[in-house]
C-alpha cells in the first residue's frame, strides 16, 4: 500500500472530505461492517506514472464525514454464529 504525493482536497468519487487515501497494487479485501473508524470507502482506478501498471486508489471515509453514526461496540450473535 503506498499513500499518493499529491492527493486530492476532496474524493474524487462523491466529492466530500476523506480521512486518508491509499494506492493498491495488488489484491486486497475490504469489510466496513461494524468498523469502528470508517462508514465508507470509495475507490477510483488510476495507474502508475507511466500508465503501465493499473492501481486502484481509496478514500476512506469516516462516520462523521459520510454522515453516519458509529456502530455500536456490542453485536449480539445468535446461537448459529
């Protein structure tokens, strides 16, 4: 994961402020459900400088940025989890 030199003011996908951006290279997985810290993450393809090796840019969002609120930090499972 590498974070870009000259990162945007706002994301570029649905134009509101982001905590942090990271660039990916290579497989990754993404699960937000019940995260503490993130509600969204946006993803915008791009490639490296010289437009040879494709990459995939992410915007992570927090709960107050994308208008949400935090998950609660107790889950109640049921008996078939």
């Amino acid at each position: 994961m590498d974070v870009p030199d000259d990162p945007p003011a706002t994301c570029p996908v649905c134009e509101t402020a982001y905590d942090s951006v990271s660039v990916h290279d290579s497989g990754l997985m993404v699960n937000l459900l019940d995260n503490e810290r993130y509600q969204r993450v946006c993803f915008e393809p791009t490639s490296d400088g010289g437009g040879r090796t494709p990459l995939l840019r992410f915007y992570h969002h927090t709960h107050e940025q994308a208008g949400t609120t935090r998950p609660s930090r107790t889950r109640s499972r049921s008996s078939s989890d």
